[in-house]
C-alpha cells in the first residue's frame, strides 16, 4: 500500500491548502468591506474637485498654473498603483499590462518614462522594463494614508511644474463590484481639453466658466489644483485596496472550491487504489487454497 499512503499524504496536504485558503478568504471578505466603504466616501469629493478643476480649465483667469500648461519634453511620468501582496487573481496583470501598452507607444515616439511606484508588485515591474524609478511608496497597509502618497508623487509633479515632463498618467484599478474591476490609465496632468468638454457634456451645461478669486487668482488655483491631485491619487489607491480586497476574496474562494476538487478526485483514486489491493489479495488466497 505504498502507493495508498502517498495519496493519503496528497490528500493531507490539499487539506491542509484548503485550511489556509479558505482562512484567506474569510479575511479578506472582512476587509473588503471596510475598504470599500472608504472607497465610497472618497468618491463624492473627488468627482467634485475633478469637476471643478475642469471648469477652471474652460475659464480664463489671469494666472495660469504649471499643471495647466503643455509641456515639450521628451519624458512621460506615470503613476502606478498596484499591490503589496499577490494571490489576488489578474488583478495587478491587468493594469500593468495597460501600462506596458502606453510604454511602448511612448517608446514608439522616443519619450523617455519616469515613474512613481505605489505597490511592491508595480514597483518590481517598473525595474525589470527598464523605467525611471524617481520615487516610490510600499508597505501602506489596509488603510491608505495620504501623507504617505503625496511625498513620493510630489518629486513627479515638481518634475512636471519645472517643464521636465510633459504629461502625467495615473494607473490603477477601478472598483466596479466584487466580481469586476477595470484596469484604468488616465491622463491626471496636464488638463486637457478633452476631458474638459467630457466633463461639460456630462453635466449638461455648455456655458463659460469662471469664477471670482478671493484674496487673488494665484492662491486659489494653486491651493485648489494641489487638492485635485491630491484627492485623484488618494481616490486610485482607495478603489486598488477596495479592488485587492474583493480578487483576493474571489481568487481565494476560487483555490479553496478547486481544493475540494482536487480532494474528491485523489479520495477515488485511494479507494480504487485500495479496492484494487484488497482484490488482489483475496485472489492470491483463493489461488493458494486451490493449490493445496
């Protein structure tokens, strides 16, 4: 019965799997909660701040901030936003695999890339393609805190202020529900003109904006405008942890449903293997009975 004890060890060990798997997912299930409603508090706010940095852009005030203008420089930053830990499904496949996309049309043009990491996984991957690390940010836990971020994000945004980088890209993955969420790459700087008119059509309005600037048009944008970035970078690291959260439960619930199978399938080998043993014994008895 050698081979019956390898199977029974086989089947120790997928127990044992499943132990660990499905501990796995209850906890994250108990963390998805919480991160997704994080999540959604920081929505309002930031669709707001988004909304109102885009009128500003259709206005036309006397000052004009660096995050307004275009850029010549041959290098784009990027912001990525991925994950500390693994066993979260395709998760961190998904955006990086966008990011690759926008990498090589930029290389197709001769751009340069700087990035920032946010994730020990986006961090490994920016490294083994080869981009310009300026800074990075891991280890934020379950719960995102905003000056953790901003100090790494400022070194790209201080880059694009002086006029060394010409456009900034935020990647991250979009909550959508438990069982779906988007790998987004969205242009975060300079404003363009396309999300501006994105964002008058959607809140149907096709009238100027402008405002009136209290103590002066300088304070307020320049305020207002480190808000906005601020708030976007926050709101992709909340919807990435809230987004985590839900793979990892459906990846682990996933493994733990596999295990079973694979349990089910060894427990009828190990009765056919010993079904198999028993009648060959019995037929060497009845053969050796015969004999005398």
């Amino acid at each position: 019965m050698a081979a019956g004890k390898e199977i029974r060890g086989k089947i120790k060990s997928v127990e044992n799997t499943r132990k660990i798997t499905k501990a796995m997912e209850m906890v994250a299930a108990s963390k998805m909660r919480k991160a997704q409603e994080r999540m959604r508090a920081a929505r309002p706010y930031s669709e707001k701040i988004r909304n109102i940095a885009s009128h500003l852009g259709q206005a036309n005030p006397e000052y004009t901030h660096a995050y307004m203008q275009i850029n010549e420089a041959r290098t784009t930053g990027f912001i990525v936003v991925t994950t500390d830990k693994g066993l979260c499904g395709g998760m961190n496949t998904n955006v990086l695999r966008g990011v690759t996309g926008k990498l090589k049309e930029l290389q197709a043009l001769g751009m340069g890339v700087s990035a920032v990491a946010v994730g020990n996984k986006g961090l490994g991957f920016l490294n083994r393609v080869g981009a310009t690390v300026v800074s990075h940010a891991t280890q934020l836990g379950d719960t995102p805190h905003l000056e953790k971020l901003i100090g790494p994000v400022k070194v790209l945004l201080d880059a694009y202020s002086r006029g060394e980088v010409n456009a900034v890209y935020l990647c991250y993955t979009r909550f959508i529900n438990t069982m779906k969420q988007e790998a987004v790459v969205q242009q975060l700087l300079p404003l363009s003109a396309a999300d501006m008119h994105a964002q008058t059509a959607a809140s149907g309005t096709q009238h100027a904006w402008d405002y009136i600037y209290e103590p002066d048009a300088q304070s307020v944008i320049d305020d207002l405008l480190m808000r906005y970035v601020e708030a976007l970078v926050y709101q992709a690291v909340a919807e990435n942890m809230a987004s985590e959260q839900s793979a990892r439960m459906v990846a682990m619930k996933a493994a733990t449903d596999n295990a079973g199978s694979v349990i089910g399938e060894l427990k009828l080998i190990y009765n056919k293997t010993r079904q198999a043993a028993i009648t060959k014994e019995l037929s060497e008895i009845v053969a050796g009975a015969a004999a005398v």
